[in-house]
C-alpha cells in the first residue's frame, strides 16, 4: 500500500454535497404551510413517523420506508422473487408492464387535504386554557343572536342556549383540569381535583321537514366561531360494507378545522336524518346501515379516541390517519321521524281511554304539534336502540310551520328571503315591495306543500323568474310591488316608474 491509496477527496465532491445539503435545508425553510409531513409511501404523518426525508420539495419518505428500500436493494430481489436472481442482471427494458420510477411525475406529492396541522411545541402553548368563562356567550345573548336569523322555536332556541353553554363550560373545566396537572405533579393535582364530572350532553333534535334542525345548528356554530360538521346519517355503513365508514362523521369536522385536531375536539357535529338508523323490521338480511351503525356510534357519542382517516371518507392504505379525542365533541342528531305521531297517538290514546270522561280517538288526529309530546319510550319504539338513546340525555322538539311563522320568516330574519330579492333589484336601481296580502298568499301555498320553509324559496324564484328578467330592459322602472293576484297568477304586479308620484295602473311585466 503506498500513498496514491490515500488520496484526498475531490474539491467539486465536497461542493456537491454541501450543495446537495443546502438544497434539503432550504426546501425545509422555504415551507410556506403549517402541515405536517406525510410519507409518500405508507401514509404515515411526521408525528408518528418520524423525521422525513426530503427527495423534492412535495415528496418525501419516513427513514423506516427508505430503510426497507435500501434493504431490498441490498438483497437484489423482490421479496419471495429471489429466484429472478440478482436485480443487478435483470433487464427492465425487455419485461412488459415494468418501468422505473421517474421522479419528475412525483412533484405533486400529497395534498394538504390530507395533511394534519402541527402541533405547537409546549413552550408555544398558552398556559392559560383554550376556553374561558368570559368568552362564552350566556344563555340569553346565546338565544337572542338566534333570534336575530330564527322565526319561532322559542323552546327549541332556549334549550340549545343552555346546553350550549353547559357544553362548553364542561370543555373549559376539562382543559383547566388538563393545565394544572401540566403545571403541578400528579399527587398536587389530585388533591386540587374535586372528582365532579361533568356528563356530556348530546342533544336529540325531533321536528318535521322544514322546521328549521339544519338552520338552528348552522346558526349556533356560526355563532360561536367553532368549527361544524354536518353529515348525513343515511350514507353511514357498518365498517366493511360499502359506504361511509362511522369515523367519516369526525374526518368531516377535523377538515372544517383545516386539519387542526386540537380545534376539531371542541367543534360540533350534526347528524341528520338520524331517524333512518331506526331498526328493520322483519328484515331477514344484514341491517349494516340501521341499527349497526348506532351500535357503531355509542363509542363516538360518550367519548373515546378514534381512529379517522384525513381528507377521506373511509379507511385505506393511501390516506393517513390520526387519532381525535371526542369527549369534547357536542354532537346534536336530527330527524323527522316519520311515523313518530301514529306511535305518540297510540299511547296517548290508550292514557286517555279509560273512564267515563276518556276522550276521543280523533282528538290527535289534527295536532300539527303531536311530536312536542315524544318520549324516550316512543323513540324506543320507532327503533333506536336504548344505548343509542341514552347517550342523547337532552331531546326536544320543533313545533310545526304555521302560516304566521311563514310570513315572519319571509321578512323579518336577517338574512330573509324577501331582503334578499330586494338587495338583487337594488343592484338595478329598482325598488321591490309585498303587499301583505301577497305574503299570506305565499305562506298558504308553501303550507299545502307540506314541506316547511323550503318550499318558501321554490314559490318566490317562480314569480320572480318574469321580474327579474324583463327589469333590466327599462332604465326607468323605480318600483315593483308584488300582489296577491300577481302570487295566485290572477294578475300582475304593480309598476312605478321613475318621477311618478303614484302608482300606475296594473300591468304585466
């Protein structure tokens, strides 16, 4: 051995490689997001993972992936393929439907759809917790910013206010448990903790179709700056069957918290149609989609760490997962029970026929209201499980849409129907009014169609369809006053031109 075998390393060699090295760092401090790095090959997040490394700026793999790569390299054969003989030997050219990874098509990596935010280191963390008494809203200021978009519902507003408020003071003593036992050790802090729990309360939200269970619960969360998710309960599947795993609900509100878990475990989630849960009667298959998935929710509901895909609907090998605490997660289901009133009406009728003095059996016949009067036992008998039930301690009702609340809910709300026709044609420089003759006319028509309040913006896109189309022909239109006749189709409506004092004669549009 002489000294040629010492030979110094190449200068441009050294260059490349500090090069290679600032290149990795820069692609590391030039990140522009707060997300975390996910393996491009087994999904797994950097929280769990580990240290990624970076082969381009959206593409990178956990040292256990690159390890099983280098190994497999290493051993020159595919896994049970060694037979093949040595990798180095085998022409990939010649072999059909085989081709080396290019790396140039990688460049669009994984999306932040399914990446998690990072968590904040602990020095970061405010001491103080997430929520304070101060910043939840009372009861009262809870039920009259609802007043301001909801017509009606007085019940219903107040018990969502003081539930609401329940809710989050029970999150604010949890998160203030969590602090002091992060400032103090495990014996001070036991001494500290009084061991009163307070219980989760989901509610059970019962009212016909249109009476307002989606509205009322985007109100509330809008309200209160949480981040909602709103699922149906209908495309919900036991694990294994096609459909919505019972997961997808919270992978739901973790995408409305853009991937934040930590804000998602103090959102809200809403389930409607959770009356299609009910059981099957004399089904003779699989009830995947009934009572297997409330059987499948009961560890949702009470609190638990789940395991949810991020930025899919159900669980496979390309979409990473991570755990979310739901013991702080308000869930509020919703339904309309079909069939709730004949069951309701049979056991009020059976209490009320005994005696000289028993009523009628047509006296219910005509209540709008009947499912005020709902019990735990009647939703028993509809189908849900006593389990399901249990783990929805706060059930009420919505009271039915009379003609009244129809014409309130055109007019009065913030953001109503009507004001919302008349910003349109402010745009056009046209005033629009409704005769309150005209208005009733509209709530009796949305009334026999037995839908609620949707039917309210079906009826009006109708008439309005002539207005709003032949209004931009004529610069010198000032007012439309909708009528009665023009509602019912008998007539048309009233037009006032510009610099005219009264209104004109009637005319079509």
């Amino acid at each position: 051995m002489n000294n040629d075998d010492f030979k110094e390393v190449p200068d441009n060699i050294q260059d490349n490689n500090e090069e290679t090295t600032n290149n990795i760092d820069n692609t590391n401090d030039n990140k522009s997001n707060d997300y975390e790095d996910v393996c491009y090959i087994c999904r797994r997040p950097e929280s769990v993972a580990g240290k990624m490394i970076h082969i381009q700026p959206n593409l990178c793999i956990c040292n256990d992936c690159m390890q099983k790569t280098f190994d497999s390299m290493s051993n020159g054969n595919f896994g049970n393929l060694g037979n093949l003989g040595n990798i180095s030997n085998m022409d990939f050219g010649n072999m059909p439907n085989i081709s080396m990874i290019n790396l140039s098509d990688l460049t669009g990596g994984i999306p932040n759809s399914q990446k998690l935010k990072k968590k904040k280191p602990k020095e970061e963390k405010k001491v103080e917790p997430i929520l304070d008494i101060h910043s939840i809203p009372a009861p009262h200021r809870i039920k009259a910013s609802l007043d301001d978009y909801v017509v009606g519902q007085e019940h219903a507003k107040k018990v969502m206010s003081v539930a609401v408020y329940n809710h989050y003071k029970r999150v604010m003593a949890d998160n203030k448990h969590k602090a002091e036992e992060e400032k103090t050790t495990a014996k001070q802090s036991s001494k500290s903790f009084d061991g009163v729990e307070i219980e989760k309360s989901n509610m059970l939200m019962i009212g016909p179709t249109g009476s307002g269970k989606t509205y009322l619960v985007k109100t509330l969360a809008k309200l209160l700056d949480v981040p909602l998710a709103i699922t149906d309960a209908t495309s919900l599947t036991e694990a294994g069957y096609i459909g919505d795993d019972i997961e997808s609900v919270v992978s739901k509100l973790l995408a409305a918290a853009d991937n934040d878990v930590e804000r998602a475990e103090h959102g809200i989630i809403f389930i409607d149609e959770i009356d299609k849960l009910a059981k099957k009667r004399n089904a003779n298959q699989r009830d995947v989609s009934g009572e297997s998935v409330q059987q499948g929710m009961l560890k949702l509901l009470e609190g638990s760490e789940v395991e949810v895909p991020v930025g899919a609907s159900s669980k496979n090998a390309m979409v990473p997962m991570t755990t979310v605490d739901t013991r702080n997660i308000l869930f509020i289901c919703g339904g309309a029970f079909p069939g709730l009133e004949d069951i309701i009406k049979e056991r009020l009728n059976k209490e009320a026929s005994i005696g000289f003095k028993a009523d009628l059996k047509d006296k219910y016949d005509g209540d709008e209201n009947l499912l005020m009067q709902a019990t735990v036992d009647d939703i028993r008998k509809f189908g849900m499980i006593p389990e399901f039930i249990g783990r929805l301690p706060i059930m009420f009702s919505l009271e039915a849409l009379t003609e009244d609340m129809l014409v309130k809910i055109l007019k009065e709300p913030k953001n109503a129907i009507i004001k919302q026709y008349q910003k349109l044609l402010e745009m056009d420089e046209v005033r629009l009014e409704f005769d309150d003759d005209a208005l009733y006319a509209i709530a009796k028509m949305a009334k026999e169609k037995k839908v609620g309040a949707r039917a309210l913006r079906a009826i009006i896109e109708d008439f309005m369809l002539d207005i709003m189309y032949e209004i931009p022909k004529d610069d010198n239109i000032g007012t439309v006053t909708i009528t009665k006749d023009y509602v019912e189709k008998k007539g048309g409506p009233l037009i006032q031109m510009r610099g005219t004092p009264e209104l004109a004669d009637s005319q079509h549009v």
